[in-house]
C-alpha cells in the first residue's frame, strides 16, 4: 500500500512512535519487551500493531523488525502464567486485512525502514 500523508496516516504514525517508545522505555511493558526479545535474535524496532486489554489477558499484534508479526497473549493477573506467543509473516498478516490496518502496517513499515537507515 501506497502513503499519501493523510491526517490518519499521520495520526497513526504518532500512535506508534509512542507504543514503541513505551515499549523499550516503560517499565509496565518490560515483560513483553522480553518476550519480544526471546522471539528474535536481535530486536531492533517493534510497533504495537494492536492492543485488546481484556478481563484477564491482554492480545497484541506487534510488527517486529519490519519482517515478521508477533502474536501475543499476556496473562494480566497470574504474572507466572506463560505467554502464547504466534509469529506469522506479514504476507501470511496481510491477508484479509482492513483498510485501517493495512493503513497502519504500511505505516509501521515505513517507520521501521527509516530506523533502520538512521542506524546504519
């Protein structure tokens, strides 16, 4: 999918610049920082896609290192429960995908591709 600068797109991008700072920099997501860590030799940039808080779990659909989708189901109240973790490809992720959330890969993507020149 093709950006076009649109206000969504923008206000997508400020979303997940802040989820991934929060996600290298807030204490309350060291747990799932580490379990991102554990899916990928080395973690370079990770988007929280979307994020479901429910009664007694929380889902995410993070993008990591702009090759590979983590799936993740944390426990929220029982902290030694372990997570279910699924990765997929993001062909395998784009399929059947809403707008929106095409919308919010591509962006993703994008800010993943620019981390990446900026480190090199």
């Amino acid at each position: 999918m093709k950006l076009i600068g649109s206000k969504t797109e923008k206000e997508i991008r400020e979303q997940l610049i802040v989820s991934n700072k929060s996600l290298f920099e807030d204490k309350d997501r060291l747990k799932l920082l580490n379990i991102l860590r554990q899916c990928v030799s080395v973690l370079e940039t990770a988007y929280i896609l979307n994020w479901i808080p429910e009664q007694e779990e929380d889902f995410y659909t993070i993008l990591i290192n702009n090759s590979l989708i983590a799936n993740i189901e944390l426990n929220r109240h029982d902290k030694e429960a372990l997570p279910k973790i699924n990765l997929i490809s993001l062909a395998q992720y784009k399929l059947g995908l809403s707008k929106i959330n095409q919308i919010k890969l591509a962006v993703a993507m994008e800010l993943a591709k620019e981390y990446s020149k900026k480190s090199e």
